[in-house]
C-alpha cells in the first residue's frame, strides 16, 4: 500500500427482512341454485383462517339479503404484533374462471387500524340472471388471493 491511500472496511449487519407470502383459496358454495328460494336471508362463512396463514385471520362471509343488498366481504382481523401490508383480490369466479364480482385493494395494519371488511355489493336477482355464466355443477365458486408483505427478523 502507498503512504497515502487507507483501506474502508464497511460491516452490514441484517436486522430483518421483506417477506412476502401468496395466500390462494377457493371457497365451493353447493346447491344454491337448486334451493334458491330458501337462500333468501342466509349468511354463509368460509372456515376462519388464522396465524399459521400469516399475521392476521380472515374469513369470507356471503350475505343473501334481498335483490339488492347482497353482499360478500373479506374479513381480516390482525392477530399478532407484526403489521402487514395486505394486497387482496377476490370475487365471484364465472364458468371461465374470470372473476364477474370482484373486489380489489391494499390495506396496511398499523398500531391503531380498524378492523377491515372490503365487501361486494351486488343484486341477488343479477346474480341469478347470470347463472348460466357463474354456477358449475350446481356450484358457485369464490376465489380469493391475499398477497402479504411482512418484516421477519433474521437469526444468526
């Protein structure tokens, strides 16, 4: 080495990282053509789905009012200290595979957030008009993709 250059040693040490999980469900509802008239007023709930999933719980929920106010929300629930951002797309999937009812957006889960319920309005009577396009076998299909960003500490 030469008298006047000096050598720069530079440590990083890696505290935590980015982590992102891909979440894909498809929740079968069965018969509900066939008991259309006594689907009026149902609630109808996917499995809860918690921790082991990622830093919070969600759940898929149809509710059958009347013509105009059905509805079908994602419920997510933070269970744990981690603050995720959550990318979420979900809907109801047509004979294609394409979803017709569709709901997307992104949420992040801070100290003070509220619990979320993105939801889809839509008319039950629509949806029955259009049941040649949306029912397989007698089957409505929902599905449901929930992208997570979340900090994971590294261990030494």
């Amino acid at each position: 080495m030469s008298k006047g250059s000096h050598r720069v040693e530079e440590r990083i040490r890696l505290v935590s990282r980015l982590v992102e999980n891909v979440l894909k469900v498809e929740w079968i509802l069965e018969n509900l053509e066939r008991y259309e008239s006594r689907v009026a007023g149902l609630t109808f709930e996917s499995p809860v789905f918690g921790p082991t999933q990622g830093a919070f719980k969600w759940q898929l929920v149809m509710s059958v009012r009347d013509a105009c106010s059905s509805s079908l929300a994602l419920q997510l629930h933070p269970s744990s200290l981690k603050r995720p951002r959550i990318e979420y797309r979900y809907g109801i999937a047509n004979t294609n595979g394409d979803l017709e009812f569709e709901n997307h957006g992104q949420m992040n889960f801070g100290l003070d957030a509220p619990q979320q319920h993105p939801s889809i309005l839509f008319s039950w009577a629509r949806l029955m008009e259009m049941k040649q396009n949306l029912f397989v076998k007698d089957q409505l299909r929902i599905e449901c993709q929930i992208t997570m960003l979340d900090c994971e500490n590294v261990v030494d």
